[in-house]
C-alpha cells in the first residue's frame, strides 16, 4: 500500500509541476500579445 501511496504523491507532484508551467506559459504569451495594442510602435522610417 506504501507503493500505491507514494506513487500517487509524485503523479500529484508532476501534475502540479506541469500545471504550474502551463500557467507560466499562459502568462507570457497574453503579456505577448499586449505588445500589439499601439499601431504607432510599427510605425518604420521609409
């Protein structure tokens, strides 16, 4: 029973790691998407 308990601590832990990182990734790419919001900052000398 040990096995059984102690394998369904480090699924939870890999589970929580990999949904911490999802997270993270969501977070970056809505902060990359905020760059887009001035059409001034592409504005390029021609």
């Amino acid at each position: 029973m040990d096995f059984i308990t102690e394998g369904i601590k480090v699924l939870s832990e890999v589970v929580m790691a990999v949904g911490g990182g999802l997270a993270v990734w969501g977070g970056v790419n809505l902060l990359e998407g905020f760059g887009n919001d001035n059409p001034g900052a592409n504005a390029h000398v021609r």
